[in-house]
C-alpha cells in the first residue's frame, strides 16, 4: 500500500504540489480571518463592503456557466454529439460553484450564521434569489456528477435511477442557473448611482447571462485542451468545433446588444470621452468578444487545438475583466476614499482558485471523468481526418 502510495506522489504532476501548497497557505489565512474578522484582514469598509472576493465570485460563476449552457444544448436541444463534454463540464462547474460558496463564506461577516439566508429569509432582497439558486445549481451539479463518482464503487447499483431523473433534473439546473446568472447583473441595477454609465444598464442582468453563455464554452474549451496535454485524454476535435461554432454568434449578440443601449441611450459618446473608462470598456470588448469573434469564426482555429484555446483565453480574459469593471473598477469612490485588497484578501482567493484545480486534477485522474473522450495517441493517429472533417453549421 505505501509503495502504491509513493508511487502515485512520483509520477503526480508537479504543479499539483505548487497548487497544493497555495491552496493550505491560503485556507490557512482563511481559518484566521474566521476567528478575527473581517476589520484585520481585509481593507473591506462602509465605502467599499464589495471587494475583490465579490468580484472574483462573479467571474467564477460566469466561467462556471459552461456546465448550464452544455446541460441546455444536449438535453434540452438534443445536440448528443456534444455529450462527451458533459462530465469535465459539469464537474468544472461543481468545482467553480464550490469555490463560489467558499468565498460568499468568507465574505460574511457572521459566517458562522450563514444558515440564516435559510432560515430567515429576506424575501425583499436580490442576493436571496441568488442564494437560493446558487445552493440548488450546487445540488443539481453534484447530482449531475454522482455517476462519475459511483461508477467504480459498490453504490453502482444506484446508477440506473440516477439516470432515470436526469432530464428533469439538469432541466431545473437549467432554470435555476439561468435565473441567478441573471440576477447577479440585476444586484448592480441597485448601485446605478456609483456605478458608471458605461456599465451602468436596465439591461445588466441580459449582458450577464448572454456573456455567461460564451464564457461558460471558453472555460470548456480550454479544460479540454489542458487535459489534452497534462492527462493526454481530452475532447475529440470535432466536438470542440462544434461546440465554438456557437462562439461568434453569441459574442455577436452580445456586442449588438451592448452598443445598442448605449446608441438608444443616447450616450455613445462615452465611448471615447471617458478617459481611463472608454479604455477599460474598449478593453473587455476587443479581448473578450471581437477577437474571439474573428477567431472562432474561422474553421482553421475551431479544428486546431492551440489556436481554439488561445480563443478561450481571449474570450475568458474578456469576461474576468468584465466583471472585475462592473464590480469593482468602474464603482465611483465615496469622499475619495479607495479600495485596495489586504494581502490576506489575496492570498485566501489564491487558495481558494488553487483548490479548485488542484481537486479539479485529482478527480480527473483518479475517476472517469474523460471516459467518452480521446486519448491524445488516437487523434495523433489519424490527422487527416481532422482536416478534411466539415465543421458543425459549415
């Protein structure tokens, strides 16, 4: 047993022991602030009670939209050639919520009433709904995985009526995400005042949900392609390409909207008249979406491995940013007062994102959690059929 033991520990990926130990070093500065509180180990105050932390969570929900978007287009659409991302996907996305609701912890000021939003509930308020539905996506995310974790073990026998409730299941996770990515975009309709007018919108809570489309299909393209090359089992291509298909036409959308509520709006003109604000709103747009746009709308970069993730990147990149502006960035200060991260702060969001991949990569190599997908020596086998395969909607 312990020469199987030393064995694993060996032929482990190294950067799993960076990740590791990030991730103790930060949940140890997290059993700190618990006991202290927020005052010592954050520059969290009345001017500023939405941090970093906030900003990070609104980011890992909207990556973590892939596992609803996918969920959406295979079984409600009926797209099953795209089935085989289902389970990296779904546990990308139980791993992001988790993280969510790791923070929202450490964000509380009484964390040790949190139960409350339960059993207290303020019916008036709009981080309610996205309690509520965050706890139950949560739920319907582990209920969407138990199969990849029962598989191997003596509970197999549950399986069968596992898969019996799935449809309706993941149909309800459908609902439920859709309504709290949503909702999110409408907690920041309420700081209209501070927030500014470039992101300031009636229609945030659209902008949020239609980025967390795009956005969700980055994170997955960019797992499967870091799969590929760190567990040699990975997404076949042409699934990929038929899942960035859909890229462009969401990010067209989405642009559409964006710079038609500012047109109706009557206030373009602060494309260009903002300052540091026309930069960073001309920032998210040109990574997030007009790159990624040209990119994916070429057959070459949907078929090629690196040119697709390099895409996700952008794409991914674009939606953080995005974020971090609505909650963050473009929030106008309170009698000249700013914010700025404790450096505890910082170190529980990195331990808490090291957690995520470091059980992310343990659960991929120890569980099947790539069954349905390719190995990296069969798709090297057979390159020509890559290159003359017709991509989905070409």
């Amino acid at each position: 047993m312990l020469r199987k033991v030393l064995h694993e520990l060996r032929t482990m990926p190294k950067f799993m022991y960076v990740t590791a130990a990030l991730t103790l070093f930060g949940l140890s500065v997290g059993v700190y602030r618990m006991i202290v509180g927020l005052g010592p180990t954050t520059n969290l105050s009345k001017a500023f009670p939405w941090g970093v932390w906030i900003s990070f969570d609104l980011a890992t929900v909207a990556l973590s939209g892939g596992a609803f978007t996918l969920a959406a287009l295979v079984y409600v659409f009926q797209f099953e050639d795209l089935h085989p991302a289902t389970r990296p996907t779904v546990l990308a996305g139980l791993l992001g919520y988790s993280s969510v609701m790791v923070i929202l912890l450490f964000d509380l000021g009484r964390w040790d009433r949190f139960y409350n939003v339960f059993l207290h509930p303020n019916i008036s308020s709009a981080l309610l709904e996205v309690s509520w539905c965050i706890s139950a996506y949560t739920l319907i995310l582990v209920y969407e995985l138990s199969p990849v974790l029962l598989e191997n073990t003596r509970l197999r026998w549950l399986l069968p009526i596992i898969k019996k409730y799935t449809v309706p299941i993941v149909i309800a996770g459908v609902t439920l995400s859709t309504m709290h990515q949503s909702s999110l975009g409408t907690m920041f309709i309420i700081m209209s005042p501070r927030l500014h007018p470039l992101w300031s919108s009636m229609l945030l809570p659209v902008f949020f949900l239609v980025s967390s489309f795009a956005a969700g299909i980055s994170l997955v393209v960019a797992g499967s392609s870091l799969s590929h090359w760190l567990f040699g089992r990975s997404l076949k291509i042409k699934t990929m390409a038929k899942l960035t298909w859909f890229v462009p036409w969401i990010l067209a959308f989405y642009v559409v909207i964006k710079f038609g509520e500012l047109v109706i709006s009557g206030e373009w003109d602060l494309l260009f008249s903002s300052g540091e604000y026309s930069l960073m709103f001309w920032a998210e747009i040109i990574v997030g979406a007009l790159i990624p746009i040209g990119l994916f709308a070429s057959k070459r970069v949907r078929f090629s491995r690196a040119a697709s993730f390099i895409g996700a990147l952008f794409i991914m990149g674009g939606t953080v940013l995005n974020r971090f502006d609505v909650t963050w960035f473009a929030i106008a200060s309170v009698d000249g007062e700013v914010y700025m991260p404790h450096w505890m702060e910082i170190a529980i969001l990195v331990g808490v994102a090291a957690g995520l991949v470091t059980i992310y990569s343990l659960i991929a190599r120890y569980f099947p959690v790539y069954e349905e997908t390719e190995s990296a020596q069969t798709e090297a086998a057979k390159p020509h059929q890559l290159e003359h395969s017709p991509a989905a909607g070409d």
